[in-house]
C-alpha cells in the first residue's frame, strides 16, 4: 500500500497516544517542563538527521521565519495549554473532545485565509465527525465530579485549540515547499521558544528521573513529535487543510479506547457507537472525488 494511504491511519494512532503520554507525563514531570525537554530532544534529533541525510535547508529568512512561528503555534501555544491543562485537572478525554473542534475552526477559518473551499459533503462529514465525538465521550463527564473540572483551565485548553487552527492553517498557507525534517527542526525551535519561559514562570522544572520519565520522552519524541508530525506535514502538504484535520476527530475516541486498555476506564456503547460514526465522518471529508468535485 502506497504512504498516501496509510499515513493518515498511522498519524492517528500516533497522535492518539498523546493525551495517555500527557496523563502519564504529570506524573513524573511538569507538564511545561516535561514538554520543554521533548521539544529539546526532538529538534537535536531532527537536526542531526537533516545533517545525516543532507537536507538542504531554507535559505530565504522569511521561510525561517514563517517555520518559527507555525512551529510556536503547532507545538508550543497547543500542547503548552493542553498540558499545563491536564496538569490542571482536566480530564485527558475531554481534552481530547476540545481539540475535535479544531477540525470546524479549520473548516470555518480556511476559506478566509487561503481560499479553500468545501463541498457540501464534506461539511456533512464535519459535522458528522464532530456528532460521533460527542456521542462517544461526553457522557463520560455527566457523572460523580463533573463539576469538580476547573473551568479556567478549559478556556485555556480552549486557547490551545484555536492555537494549533491557527498553526494549521499558517501552515498551508506560507510552507508550502521546503524539506519537511528542516521545517520540523525549525518548528521545534519556535516551540521551546514559547515552552520555556512559561515553563520557568510558572513552574519548580521538578522532574522524577528514572525509567518511566525516560521511556515517555522517547516515546513522545520518536513516535509523536518525530513520527506523528512528519505524516502530518506530509498530509498537509498532499491534500486540503481541512481534510488532514478532520482526522483530528478519529482521536478521542481512540484516546478512550487506549485509556479502557491501559487505565481500565470503562468503553461504553455510546463510545462503540460514536466511533463509528467518526469513521463515516472522516471518510466522507477526505473522499478525493468529492474534494476534486468541489
């Protein structure tokens, strides 16, 4: 099967995994702290494979530029609030519900910005999407401690949404050519330039050194902020904004799939349900005769 096919069932599994790595990670670490080191690691890492390949790299400092600033929007403004969210008390399944709207941001935000247009099926299968996020997770939050969620901490996961719309759509717009491993490793740098003063401001840096720390660190780097982005700028690259951000919707309900494996939560039929309903969804957005239609 060609990458085309299997990179966006690839990228959610990966991206999926986050929000369990965030859980894990406020165990062993600040979450600011925590991500300042992935982000540290990750761009040492890419620039080390930019030099083992030969990469050319941007020459243009506006390019530089445009790979900064999508990468502090991508990486640092949207997992920054997400985590320092999650750390917060918010719920790792509902936070993976706020991020399903970026798919709707996207899709209400692109044709403003970069002129793309969807068509009528393709808004269905947002909406749609959106419906099966809903119905797949939101009963979890009607029971014992609902009201217990700090309501401050879910405008700044809010924030941290609208953040990586923004990053998505910056993205498409200004980035479109270039070797995408120079403008991950760019990205990284505009991300720990947003990380890291917040993480000294607001944060001790404590971090529990040992096997788990480190073990969430290679993963969040190898399989996440290195795995995980490059299909995703891959994607963004190779099809409509819009339709690569529609998969952002497979992800709760994948996160409360992996949550029953490894936290023991409870999957319920709703959850079954909503899932499938994600899948029509997303199908229905990334159709390639539809969009060519459009």
């Amino acid at each position: 099967m060609s990458l085309d096919r299997l990179a966006p069932a690839i990228f959610v599994l990966l991206w999926s995994t986050g929000w369990v790595v965030a859980k894990y990670a406020t165990i062993v670490s600040e979450p600011l702290t925590f991500l300042g080191v992935r982000y540290l690691v990750a761009a040492v890492l890419f620039a080390g494979l930019c030099l083992a390949s030969g990469v050319s790299w941007p020459r243009d400092g506006r390019t530089i530029a445009h790979a900064v600033i999508s990468g502090a929007f991508l990486h640092g403004f949207y997992l920054g609030a997400l985590w320092w969210a999650i750390g917060q008390g918010v719920p790792a399944a509902l936070s993976s519900i706020i991020a399903a709207l970026q798919p709707l941001m996207t899709a209400l935000a692109a044709p403003f910005f970069i002129g793309e247009r969807l068509s009528r099926a393709q808004k269905a299968g947002l909406c749609l999407g959106f419906f099966g996020v809903l119905l797949a997770v939101v009963p979890k939050f009607f029971g014992h401690g609902a009201s217990e969620i700090p309501a401050f901490a879910i405008v700044i996961n809010m924030l941290g949404m609208a953040a990586v719309t923004y990053g998505t759509i910056y993205q498409k717009q200004y980035l479109r050519t270039g070797d995408i491993r120079a403008i991950a490793t760019l990205q990284y740098i505009g991300a720990l330039i947003v990380t890291v003063p917040f993480a000294l401001a607001l944060e001790t840096q404590h971090i529990d050194f040992g096997f788990a720390f480190v073990a969430l660190v290679a993963w969040s780097v190898l399989g996440i902020s290195m795995g995980a982005i490059l299909l995703l700028l891959y994607l963004l690259r190779r099809g409509q904004v819009s339709r690569a951000a529609s998969l952002i919707y497979l992800v709760p309900p994948l996160a409360a799939l992996q949550a029953a494996a490894v936290f023991g939560e409870e999957l319920t039929v709703p959850m079954i349900l909503g899932t499938a309903i994600v899948v029509v969804g997303v199908y229905l957005t990334n159709r390639k005769d539809v969009a060519q239609a459009a």
